[in-house]
C-alpha cells in the first residue's frame, strides 16, 4: 500500500487509484480535502477535460490532475497552494464566459456546482465585452430529460453514463471549439430505463427531470435517507420533503447496493404515498372510526377461536420484516398455519431492476412464510396485509380482515378493513434480494389515523388477551426478537443498522 501525503498528512492508500479515487475511497473528497471537479464522477471513466482538479505534486514542475494521476509511495500532494487556487480561479473565468447569468431561474440553483465553485474561485466581474455564446433552451432530449445548451460546460459525464451505465449511447459532444455541442445522435431520444440519472450527475443545470424541474426550490427540501419499494433491489435513495410532501427521490450512494442510481421507474414511485390511499376504516364497506374496526376484528378473531374455526393469515412481500413477524406471532398464537404472500412479477436487467417488483419477498421468505399463487384457502377467516391477492382468492372465506395502504378491489370483499401506513411513514426494515437488511425511517406523517401494519396486528393481538402482545408496540424490540429466532438476523436490530444496511448470516 503507498502511503502519500496530502496537505501535509499522511494517508496509506491503494496500489493503482489515481489522486482523486484514493482521496474519495479515504472519505475526505470535499470532506477535509477541496477538490473542485466536473467531469470525474467515481462511478464512471476518466474524461480529464474540465481542468479543474489540479494540484501540485512535489518534485513535479507542472500543475497535475488529481482525476488521471496515479498515486505513487512518497508522494507529496498539495491542494491548498496559491498556484493550484490560480488553476481553479482560470478554469472557472473560461467556463464562465459563456455560461447564462440564470441562476434566479435556473432549477439547479442552491445545488449547483457552477453556482458553488463560481462564488468560490470565479471572478467578481467579467474581462470579456463580447455576447455570449447563443444556444438553445429547454430542448427535449426524451420522455424524462429538457436539456438547457447555454449551461451544458461540456464535461460529458452525461455522454459517458449514456455509454457506460445503460450502454446506451444516445448522447455525444458534436462539433469542435467553441462550435462543440451536447446532442442526441440523430434519430435517436434519451430514452432507457435509467435515463433520468443524468440529471442528477450533471453539475450544473444544462439536464433537468421533466418531473422535478419548476416543482420547488432546493433549499425549502430536507433530504431523508430511505430505500426504493419498486423491487427487491432495495436501492438506497434520499427522499426530498417538504411541509410533509415527497417531491423526488434521489440516489443515496451505496457501492454494495446500487452505486449511485436508481431505475427511473424506482424514482417517480414517491408518488405512491399520495395516491389511491386507504384512508377510513370500513365495516362491510360502511366508514368507521380506528377503535370500532378493530373492536370488529378482534370480535370476528375471538368468535373463531371459541368455535375452532380455521384462521388463515396473507403476508405481503410490501410490509416491512417487523410487520411480518408481528403477523406471524398472531397466526402462531390463533394456530393457523403460516401465512402465504404473492409476489407481482415484471421486466429485470443485469443493473439494477429486478423481476420481483416488492421490496421484501426475502424477508417473507426468511421469516417462514410460503410463497403461493392462489391464496390462503378455505377458512373462517383470513387476516390480510396487502392486496396482493384479489377477491377471487377469498372465496372461501367467511370472514376477511383487511390491512391495507391503498384501496384496491379487495375492499368489497373485507368484512372489516384498517388503513395502514406506507413505509414511508414508519420505521423498518426490508430483505433485498441479495439478503441484505436494510433500514427505513420515516420521511412523512400520514395525512389521516393510520398505524402500522405491525402495529394494528399487535393491538389486535393485545384485543384477543394474548401474552405477547402485552407491551406497546415497538419496531425496535420486534427487531431484536427476529434477530433471536432466526440465526440469520443475529446481530442485526433497527439500532444496530446503519444507512449502508448489513448483509444476513
Ligand atoms: S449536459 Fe451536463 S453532464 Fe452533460 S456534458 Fe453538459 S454539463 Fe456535462
Ligand atoms: S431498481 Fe428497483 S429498487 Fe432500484 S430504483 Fe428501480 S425499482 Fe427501485
Ligand atoms: S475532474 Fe479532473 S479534469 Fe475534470
């Protein structure tokens, strides 16, 4: 391992990175250690173009960059010289004196990396009197993408995703000079499943989603660290808020997940929690209150148990694994056998997206459930998370206690129904399918009365006097229990796990 010197400081690093990947692989890129870049990105090839990531090396007469330049043992980088403040300082005056005076207007303020290093090394006022350079605005590069030419720097991170990440390819730099362009090859559109991450990886604000561009400032958004429920991939992304409203998702950065994407189908899915909600309990359809539907479920339980009629439980490979063992200690408790779930299946691709479009069909299959394609069965009665089955599956139940977030056809057929919160509105975990647990918060409080789905459970469960069900509900405690049962969990909880999630034994 070469051990280098930055800015004084020593650091062991690996054989073979180059200045910028050994300082982001050490944690201090931008986080002790300035090093202003446009065109490096850490997930994908070196372009060397924008100039901005110089830094003085000792023993070497020229500025280097930091992006395409090996480490070496014994080598002395500086970062902080008076040269290397120059470097950036003319980098900057050249990018600027074409780029449009837009920031009141332009989305990517407050996010913006122009913005922020043109206030850190740019020029109080230009040298130059000519026009700038015309190009074209708001141009629509396909479905998801509006492309602003005034602001594209040309650093072709956009291009190099296009290639490398969906191998693509619609985008490339045309022209040369000051003639060069950011273009879609013609007859083609920015159109693959992943395309909206380009807007995310442009730094300044030349590529904006359709969806987010005009909806809200930056800086009114506090971002929370969440995971995508669109499959069993589990990406990691931030979910931007405010005043109790998802505007977007964004991917959060996790080398063992997802790097730094997410399937624009994974993105537009914050919508999920305004829409189509559960909101009122039902009693054979009529609107209740919360106490009365529950008194009613643990009226139609108890009557079961008195009679020994068969109860069947439906797990949903949508709730969290807290949820799913809440469940699976009340069928254990009513004698029932263990609970089935159906898993929605569609497209998969060898990046990201997966066949199984929920995100904790491990969990429900690590937790003993049976996965099954036509339901629980004949039975008295049936409690249901999710409407993963529809009504045709609950023929032969007398009596069907519906769990749910959404509304679905299943509605009709649930002699008592309970609004659920979204996992957006609770705290859990979900089993990706690389069996890796990872953790969520909540990112919004539900717009109307709405527990848990282990949590309605669990007071059912205290209804029906059962001994497990004593204490209040807690995600936490349940965690640690899964963690005892299951040699898989050991030493995995809600407070042990932090946003990078951890592998199952
Ligand atoms: S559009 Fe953005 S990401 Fe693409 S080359 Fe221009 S500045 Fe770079
Ligand atoms: S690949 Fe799956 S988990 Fe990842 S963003 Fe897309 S839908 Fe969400
Ligand atoms: S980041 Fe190094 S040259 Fe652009």
């Amino acid at each position: 391992m070469p051990t280098i010197q930055i800015d004084g400081k020593e650091y062991e690093v690996e054989q073979g990175r180059t200045v910028l990947q050994a300082i982001d692989d050490l944690g201090l890129l931008m986080n002790g250690v300035e090093i202003p870049h446009y065109c490096w990105h850490p997930k994908l090839s070196i372009d060397g173009s924008c100039r901005l990531c110089q830094v003085e090396i000792e023993g070497v007469s020229k500025l280097q960059i930091a992006c395409n330049t090996l480490v070496r043992d014994g080598m002395e980088i500086r970062t902080t010289t008076e040269a290397v403040r120059d470097a950036r300082e003319g980098v900057m005056e050249l990018l600027l004196v074409n780029h449009p005076l837009d920031c009141p207007i332009c989305d990517q303020a407050g996010e913006c990396k122009l913005q922020d290093y043109a206030f850190e090394y740019g020029a109080k006022h230009a040298r130059t009197r000519e026009p700038r350079r015309p190009a074209k605005k708001a141009i629509e590069l396909g479905p998801t993408i509006v492309f602003d030419q005034e602001r594209c720097i040309l650093c072709r991170r956009c291009v190099r995703f296009c290639r490398e990440v969906p191998r693509t390819g619609e985008l490339g730099v045309f022209s040369r000079g000051e003639e060069s362009r950011l273009e879609v090859f013609p007859g083609m559109k920015l159109d693959n499943p992943y395309s909206m991450n380009v807007a995310d990886i442009c730094p300044v604000g030349a590529l904006t989603t359709k969806d987010f561009r005009f909806k809200v400032r930056v800086w009114f958004l506090d971002d929370v660290p969440s995971v995508c429920n669109g499959c069993s991939k589990g990406c990691n992304v931030w979910g931007s808020r405010s005043n109790n409203r998802l505007y977007r998702y964004l991917p959060r950065r996790n080398d063992a997940v997802n790097q730094t994407w997410i399937c624009d189908t994974g993105r537009l899915s914050y919508k999920q929690f305004s829409e189509g909600r559960l909101s009122l309990p039902r009693i054979r359809g009529r609107e209740t209150g919360y106490t009365e539907a529950l008194a009613a479920a643990v009226r139609i339980l108890s009557e079961a148990r008195e009679a020994g009629a068969a109860v069947v439980g439906v797990a949903s490979p949508f709730a969290a694994n807290e949820d799913l063992f809440a469940l699976r200690g009340l069928l254990s408790d009513l004698a029932a056998p263990d609970a089935v779930y159906t898993v929605p299946r569609g497209d998969s691709d060898d990046l990201l997206i997966q066949a199984e479009k929920a995100p904790n069909a491990a969990g429900a299959r690590e937790l003993g459930m049976r996965e099954s394609a036509e339901g629980p069965g004949k039975a008295a009665v049936a409690i249901v998370l999710g409407h993963g089955f529809g009504p045709e599956a609950f023929e032969e139940v007398d009596a069907l206690i519906l769990i749910d977030t959404h509304e679905s056809p299943l509605l009709q057929a649930a002699e008592v129904a309970v609004p659920s919160r979204s996992f957006a509105e609770k705290l859990g975990t979900f089993t990706n399918s690389a069996r890796r647990v990872q953790r969520f918060q909540p990112m919004l409080e539900p717009r109307f009365e709405a527990w848990s789905e282990g949590e309605i459970v669990w007071r059912i469960g205290a209804g029906l006097g059962l001994d497990r069900f004593r204490s209040a509900y807690d995600p936490a405690a349940i965690s640690r229990q899964i963690a005892e049962e299951f040699p898989a969990f050991a030493g995995i909880s809600l407070e042990s796990l932090d946003d990078a999630g951890r592998e199952l034994g």
